[in-house]
C-alpha cells in the first residue's frame, strides 16, 4: 500500500523531497508557519511563556536592544511586549516565518539569514572598529538553540553586553506520543542534536552561564550567561 504524506514525519518528507539535510529544520519551519502561533498557544507553552516572560523583564529594561536568535513568527518579541521601547532584532532563516514576524510587528528590525551567519558578521563589524565587546546587548534564544551549532554560545558571550537568555532542551525527545506532527519533531531533534546537548551545556558553562530545569514541563532548560 502506498504511504500517503500524512503518514510521514518532517524528516521523511524532507527526504523525499530532496532536501538536502542541512535545510530540513527550514523546511521543517515552512510547513509549519500557518500553524505555529496556534501549536504554541497551549495551556502548557502559556504557563511556561509566564516563566519566561518574566525572565526577561529581568534582564531587559526600556530601550534596550535584544537580538533574537530562530526567531520565528515573533512569539519572542510578544514576550518582550511589556518592555517599553525594546529595540529588538529577529534572525530567521526562514523567509515565511519572518515574514509573518515582520506583518505582525512592522516597527521591528529583521534579518533572513541563520544565527551563525548574523553573529559572523557581527563579529567581523566589532573587529573593523576594533571592539571585542559591544555589537550586541541582549541575546536570546527561545526553543531555537537546538537548531544551531554550539559554538555560537561562547560568540554570543564574546560579543554581548546583557545577558543572553535561552530556552533548549534537557533531553531528546520523549516516546510516549504516536502523533506523527510529535514523532516528526522527536525524529528531527535525536537526527540532529542529540549529540549536541552535551557539547551545548559545556559551552554555556564555559562561557559563565548557568542553567536550571524549566519550570513545567521537564524535557527543557532555561539557560543564562550575564
């Protein structure tokens, strides 16, 4: 019997496609734009949104400039909408999602492009004007951190003044889903990251920051490096 695509994970259907694997976490993204603001509108993420929330309105003060890295649909920049004056940066490599970002909040700054690439040029601007500090104030990372390679977080606290705040995983992907939309994640992470968590939380330690289990859910961590 021939497998329909409703059958098939993220992954899978990447695959077929011919996607090539280090764009499957974009394609990934693009099938998913149209229902990302409601898949995060859960009691579960509305509990959790209230712990980071206010985790940054500790951090971020009126004025302030944040730099959100896997930005998204702007679900980063609603949390920060309690801060007046927030001068906020989103950096998404996928074009549907920051575009969506950029309709629901046209005054913000937005760049298409991954974290690596934005930090890259980043720190090749504070090396023209012979700054090793200072190209960025605020960071933050919110379930994005996953997708990036580890070595980002000591350039991240190379290059910030305020704090860099993240939300990542603890842990792979729980089994005790038979949702293909659930599978579909959990097969994209353990294909991906999961030799990355190790070298992940050692990278923020280095770089001075500490991490703690994120309240609500027990598969997340919320990290931060003053």
């Amino acid at each position: 019997m021939r497998t329909t695509s409703k059958s098939l994970t993220w992954h899978d259907q990447a695959m077929a496609a011919g996607v090539p694997e280090h764009q499957i976490a974009e394609y990934e993204a693009r099938q998913r734009v149209e229902t990302y603001d409601q898949d995060y509108s859960t009691l579960a993420h509305q509990l959790e949104n209230i712990y980071v929330r206010a985790t940054l309105e500790k951090y971020v003060r009126p004025g302030d400039q944040v730099l959100d890295l896997g930005s998204g649909t702007g679900l980063g920049r609603e949390l920060l909408s309690g801060v007046k004056g927030v001068r906020y940066t989103g950096v998404e490599p996928c074009q549907d999602m920051l575009l969506r970002a950029a309709w629901k909040f046209p005054e913000d700054l937005y760049h298409l492009g991954t974290a690596e690439e934005y930090l890259s040029y980043k720190q090749a601007e504070a090396a023209r004007v012979n700054q090793d500090r200072g190209a960025i104030q605020h960071a933050i990372a919110l379930w994005s951190l996953d997708y990036m390679d580890p070595a980002v977080v000591p350039l991240i606290a190379r290059l910030k003044t305020g704090a860099f705040i993240a939300v990542h995983h603890n842990q792979p992907w729980r089994s005790d889903s038979n949702s293909v939309w659930y599978k579909g994640l959990r097969e994209l992470f353990e294909w991906k990251h999961s030799k990355n968590k190790e070298q992940l939380l050692r990278r923020i330690k280095q770089a001075g920051g500490h991490t703690e289990p994120f309240i609500g859910r027990g598969e997340y961590y919320l990290s931060i490096i003053e």
